[in-house]
C-alpha cells in the first residue's frame, strides 16, 4: 500500500467532503433542515464548472455548450450557479418541515440525476463531461498533486473560518434561538422563515465551489459520480463527527473518507476478492447510514416544529 499517495488522496477528497459536511452541519443543526439531496449541490457545482472551462463541442461529442474560459470564472460561476439552483429548488421546498422537506430534497436530487443522465446537450449524458480543466500543475519542486491538495484544504479552512464567524455573530446567536424555540425567537421578532431560507441560500455557495474543486480533481463530470449515495456519506459523516461541532463535521468526513480510501487501497490477488471487498464497503456504509436514522434525533426537530405550528 503507498500510504503517501494515499494521504495525499484522503487529504484532498476529505477536504472537499468536509467543505460539503460543513454546509449540511449549519442546514441541520443551525436551521433545523433536513436536507437529503445536497449531492443535487455538489453536482451544480462541478457541471457549471465543467461547461464554463470545456472546450466547445467537437467530433462525437453531444454536448452543445463548452465556454473555454479560464478555470476561475467556472470556479466562481460553480457557487453562483449552486446558489441560483438553491433559490429555485428552496422556494418550494423550504414551505414543508421534518421527513417532508427530506423526501421532498431527496426527490429534487433524483430528478437532477435523471435529467443529467438523459439530456445530452448539456452534460454529455451517461459519459458525461471528461477531461475537464485542471488549472493547478507543478510549482518548482512541489508536485501537482500537494499543490492541490493545498488547493482543496484552503477552500475547507476559508469555509470553516466563514462559518464560524457567522454562527459566532448576533445572526447566529437568533440561529440558535429559533433551533431551540422558534416560538420564542418568533415572539421576539425573529423571521424563522427568512432566515431558514437564507441560510439554505448562503450553505449552497461553498458545496458548489467544493464541486467544482470536484470536478478539478477527478477531470470529469459524470452522473455516476453524483449519486444518491454522496448524500448519504455526508449525513453519515455529520453525525459520526457531531452535529453541533464544525470541527467534529469536518473530522467525520476526513475519517469516513479515510475508510474508504483504505478499503479501496488494500492490493487484492483476483478481481473476485476485490469485488467482494467492494461490496463489503458498500454494506459497512449503508448499515452506518440505518444507524443514523436509528439513532439520530429527527424526532427532537420534528417536536419543535409541531410545537410551534
């Protein structure tokens, strides 16, 4: 096993991972949001990235958009585009509460899914966008792959930083107030709604940034890489970390990814024994994720809610 390789690895991708963890942790814990399609997001995110850098359409290509600009205004344009994308898919959903708003987020991401599997003009279909723009290469002696994983930590540490500035604020103070009372916060003047909305609103930007780092990472843009199972690994990773530390967020997808990481590392004698030990991940993180909706209190969001209808 090349465990340097493999840190480098579990650096980057648990860097982006925790920089999604992050945002769900100030949807959930803050805003009391359950929210089980943010990989529609991470997806916004890395597409919008992709169609900005690529070149436009040539021989068998489908795709009917490829802009060519330079990766910073794709990387830029991936938090706007996740931050319009949650403006339009909030405006229906923010109305509903509780296991509602999950299935109801859960039914956007699959529709989004779908949509990128069948309209070939924009996303390329099934083979989706590769080749995608990697605009970080070797500077002097550091290889590419350190430059950026750096790349992909400075975007956690800003997103962190931003986030704890923001909850430390008079503004997420009212967060708290309308999470452990909303009757009380409302009495006091405090807009649940609006502020519930701009949080949803403003927890967007950084997951579509964090897809387009993605995007950057895996030189490809592609629906299989977006599937319901993102989602599930990033609730998985909240609650092992705890959903009221930032820090413990971002702990559980470094360690989650981690796991993963390894699982995949380990060298295997036959394709059959690999398999397997695919399958046995998959299994570990689906009883993971039966755990969380064992044991993690969505009843306790679910009470406040009711208490204050």
């Amino acid at each position: 096993m090349n465990w340097p390789q493999l840190l480098i690895t579990v650096a980057t991708i648990g860097s982006i991972f925790g920089v999604v963890t992050l945002a769900l942790n100030l949807q959930y814990a803050r805003g009391g949001m359950i929210n089980f399609g943010i990989v529609a997001y991470f997806a916004v995110g890395a597409y919008t990235y992709a169609i900005i850098t690529q070149p436009p359409p040539k021989g068998l290509d489908q795709y009917a958009f490829g802009l060519d600009w330079p990766w910073w205004a794709g990387f830029l344009l991936a938090g706007i585009a996740a931050l319009g994308f949650a403006a339009l898919t909030g405006w229906p959903t923010l109305r509903l509460r509780g296991e509602y708003l999950a299935l109801t987020t859960f039914a956007f991401a699959e529709v989004f899914h779908s949509f990128l599997l069948n309209e070939r003009r924009i996303g390329n279909g099934t083979v989706g966008l590769s080749n995608v723009h990697r605009p970080f290469g070797d500077w002097g002696p550091i290889e590419e792959k350190y430059v950026f994983a750096g790349a992909a930590a400075l975007l956690l540490i800003v997103t962190l930083a931003a986030f704890r500035q923001l909850l430390a604020s008079p503004y997420g103070r009212a967060l708290d107030a309308i999470r452990d009372d909303e009757v009380a916060a409302q009495s006091s003047g405090k807009p649940s709604a609006d502020m519930r909305r701009q949080v949803f609103l403003i927890s967007a930007v950084p997951v579509g940034l964090a897809g387009a780092v993605y995007a950057m990472f895996t030189t490809l843009a592609q629906p299989s890489l977006f599937t319901a199972e993102v989602t599930f690994v990033v609730w998985i990773a909240l609650v092992l970390g705890g959903e009221r530390s930032v820090y413990g967020a971002m702990l559980g997808a470094f360690g989650l990814v981690f796991f993963e990481e390894v699982v995949r590392a380990l060298p295997f004698e036959t394709v059959r024994s690999a398999q397997i030990a695919a399958s046995v991940e998959h299994i570990i993180t689906g009883v993971l994720f039966i755990a969380v909706l064992r044991y993690q209190p969505f009843d306790r969001i679910q009470r406040k809610v009711r208490a204050s209808t």
